[in-house]
C-alpha cells in the first residue's frame, strides 16, 4: 500500500475530498472514523475504503491524518487522538494532521498535544461546496514541520478536488469569508438573476439554465482572459444600453457594498471561532 490517508469526520467535505482522491489518486488508501459508525461505513463502502473504529485507530498507521469537523468537536477529537499521536512520536513517524476546521490555528492544534519538540506536521486546509464536484477552491497553509515532499504530495491529493492555493496562514479567515463562505453568496445572486428572469416572464426553469450558465461563463472570463472584472464588465455596457440600465440599478442598491459587508461579516465571524 502507498499512501494512507484516514479522514476523521465522514461528512460532506470530507468525504467529497476523499472521494476526489480516491478517483484521482493511484496506490493511496483511505480510511474514516465518525462518531456515526453507519455514515463511516456508508462512505468507506462507497469508495472500497477502510472503517476505522476509533479516531485513535485511525491516527495509528495514516500518513495523513484529515481532521474533517466541526470548529466546536476539534478540542475532544484531539484530546482523543493525543496518546495515539505519541506513541507514533516515539517511533519518530509522526502523521501530517490536515485540519478544516475554521479558527483552529496551526499553533493551536500543535499545543493540544503537550509536548513541543518536535511539534506535530499539521497542515490548514479551506476548501469550498464545489469541490463536491471537484470544482473548489481550496487553501492550503502548512506548518514547518512538514516536508516540502509531503507539502507537493498533499497539494496534489487535493487537486483532486478542486484548484489549490498555498497561503501563509493569517490570510485563511479573509479565505474563509470570502471563498468558504462566497459560494451562497453566489447561489444567493443566481437566484436573484432566475427571479429577474421570471418576472420578466421565463419559465422558472429556464430562468435558473439562464443565471446559472451566465455566471458559470462569466466566472471563466475572468479565469481565462485575466481581464478585470471591471473591464470585462464595461465591454458589456453599450452607451444607453439595456446593460447599463441593470447597473446603475444595482448601484442604486448598494449592490457591490453589500456584498464587500458580507465578506466582512463572514470573516470577522471566522476570526472569532
């Protein structure tokens, strides 16, 4: 077996990035423990993976150890895990810890285990909904504990879900307000788009076929032309035009204000956690 990964925490982003790995990934096994002994198996079942059943047994022979839950469970999780990640210390092959929890510092989760040297490799993951279709955005923020070979290996087991950003760590809570939390920012603006499609008199569901795609292929414009938005968006506004008309309608509601306050909130929100 090449590469073990053990996921704790079987919930949807977990699994969607075991899921990723898994279907991109060759010689690399995956197994996870959840408090919820049926949705491990479910999701292990599901990928020809592992159940583990215990998080301590998890951590016991896993390279990589993903820690997918909740910012509120990560105190009990790692005070469960700790005598497990000592007996690997003293066989000098401690794992990598991956954590999605936001909040939760690199330095925080290294102290948790009460012992400093060496301090335990962990690593900061923030991915988004859409890598459940592989299509994320995912931050990555290492400590120096971990290797560049193990860094270089863990950015391509979460390419599988999505493209992967390394980023010094104090830039993840604006990460988080902006990319963890901008996809119902936007599903929020889709819906508004259909709306404005059904007032205008379109069928509901060609309405949300017509926002969905037109702020898909916007998105790729500003991917692949490397123009700024502004820019991009003067090439859609002809003088006296219906587009225009949108905008300074928009304008008139404090459209892009609003949106920069809810980043705000959301980051400010995660500072806090």
């Amino acid at each position: 077996m090449g590469t073990i990964i053990a996921c704790i925490g079987a919930g949807n982003m977990g699994f969607a990035l075991m899921r990723g790995i898994a279907g991109a990934v060759k010689d690399v096994g995956i197994g996870f423990a959840d408090a919820d002994m049926a949705k491990a198996q479910a999701a292990a079942a599901e990928l020809g993976g592992k159940v583990y059943n215990s998080n301590a047994e998890a951590v016991k022979d896993a390279d990589y150890v993903f820690l997918a839950v909740k910012p509120q469970m990560m105190d009990e999780v790692l005070k469960g895990i700790t005598p497990a990640v000592r007996e690997r210390l003293k066989e000098g092959n401690l794992p990598v810890l991956v954590s999605m929890a936001a909040g939760w510092s690199i330095d925080k989760i290294q102290a948790r285990f009460g012992f400093q040297f060496p301090p335990v490799p962990a690593a900061r993951t923030m991915p988004n909904t859409p890598a459940l279709i592989s299509k994320g955005m995912i931050a990555l923020a290492v400590s120096p504990e971990v290797a560049p070979e193990k860094t270089a290996e863990l950015k391509t087991l979460l390419a599988s879900a999505g493209a992967v950003d390394i980023v010094p760590e104090h830039y993840l809570d604006a990460i988080t307000g902006l990319s963890g939390s901008g996809p119902a920012f936007a599903y929020m603006f889709i819906e508004a788009l259909a709306d404005g499609g059904v007032l205008a008199g379109l069928p509901r569901d060609k309405a949300l076929l017509y926002a969905a795609n037109t702020v898909l292929g916007s998105a790729a414009m500003v991917l692949e032309t490397g123009k700024h938005p502004g820019e991009l968006k003067d090439m859609v506004c002809s003088p006296g035009g219906t587009t225009i008309a949108g905008v300074a309608a928009l304008e008139a509601g404090s459209f892009r204000s609003t949106v920069i306050r809810a980043v705000q909130a959301a980051w400010q929100r995660a500072g806090k956690l």
